[in-house]
C-alpha cells in the first residue's frame, strides 16, 4: 500500500524528532513529504492534495515537534487495515500546563438558553489504557487517515483542513468526517511525546492527574 508521511512544520525541526522519525519502522511504500508554512490548516490541505496526486492510500500526519516509537505507523496501518477504521491516532498530549490529551470525548456544536450556538469540547482524559476506541475528535499531530475519507469530505465540504467556525483544522475535520459516517478512533497503546521545554508523554500526564486528585 501507498502511505505519504505528511509533516507540516516550521524553518527549524527539532533532533528528537528527527531521531523518532530516522527510527520509523516502515513496511509500505511510503513517501515523506515536509512541507514549511505558519498556516498549520493550509500545509494540511497542501499535504493531502501532494498525497492524491501520488495516489496513496493513507496520509499520516505527524507533526514535527512530536516523539514516536519505531512501530507507531505500523501499528496504526494494523488498526485500519484490521478493523477498517478510517481515522486512527495515536495517544498526544498537550504541552503546556494543565497537561490534556488531544483527543475528545465530546466535540459539537451547542446552544445556550439564549439561543447563541457555540462550539463545545470535552478532552478524553479519562480514556481507556492500552486500548483501541472511538473518540469524537483528535488532534492531528499523530494520525492516519485513509485517503477515501478524506475525498469524502472534500466532496462534500470543500477543503478539508480549513477551520470551521470556533474550532481548529484538526477537529473542524473530525466534525465533518463523522458526519458524514467515519468515526475518529484512538489507539492508546501507541505512545507519542510532545516536545516543549520538556518531553510531555502519557507518564507526566498521569501524574498530574494524581496530584490534582
């Protein structure tokens, strides 16, 4: 199968994240595309026109300030094959304080007693460990996404990764995708660090939900 590793990121890429990705244990025939830009939703849309055109089956988004091991594409390429999920991502996490997953059990729009409609979104930090299950959206910094889909909301919405009213690219994507019947999942046995001043992975996040208990 065909898979474009698609990195949207800045002038200057960080060497932790060049070790992970010199360490990505690849199978598929894949083709690694960077593409530099400040508009992260523009470089995504870039990046998934690039991967039609080369007629991949899947993109994986991996963004260029995070940490993975050498098995993470494989495994998610297991999931979708596997399971026929069309969106999976691996487990993120925020790098500033308080520390979140990126990924959410609730992502819609709301209406308050005055009628006002207004985005609504309740991370998932409570998931399920070391476990594959559904989510309503996730961020894109570790994710793979089956082409088909995303031809799908480009059929139907236009470019995929521009921003909806009030959310980022990455769950105006994930909106639309369901509705239009591909459900996001998460794979939480699939580790990824974020790198800030400091690594943010699934051990820091824990303890801070300790300390905050």
């Amino acid at each position: 199968m065909k898979v474009m590793i698609a990195i949207p990121c800045m002038d200057m890429i960080d060497t932790a994240f060049v070790q992970s990705l010199m360490g990505l244990d690849i199978d598929a025939e894949v083709r690694i595309k960077f593409l530099p830009g400040s508009l992260v939703y523009d470089s995504r849309n870039q990046l998934t026109e690039i991967a039609r055109a080369s007629e991949c089956e899947y993109i994986f988004f991996i963004d260029s300030d995070m940490t993975f091991q050498g098995d993470t594409l494989k495994r998610l390429l297991e999931d979708a094959e596997q399971k026929n999920l069309d969106i999976v991502t691996g487990l993120c996490f925020t790098r500033r304080p308080p520390i979140r997953t990126a990924i959410f059990k609730k992502c819609e729009y709301s209406t308050d007693k005055d009628g006002q409609i207004f985005p609504d979104a309740e991370n998932y930090n409570d998931y399920p460990k070391d476990a594959l299950f559904p989510v309503e959206a996730c961020g894109m910094a570790c994710c793979l996404i089956r082409m088909s889909c995303v031809d799908d909301v480009l059929k139907h919405y236009g470019l995929p990764f521009s921003p909806a009213q009030g959310w980022g690219e990455d769950l105006s994507f994930c909106i639309r995708a369901r509705e239009l019947g591909h459900q996001p999942y998460c794979d939480s046995r699939i580790k990824v660090g974020h790198i800030g001043k400091m690594v943010v992975n699934e051990e820091m996040f824990l303890r801070g939900q300790d300390n905050a208990e």
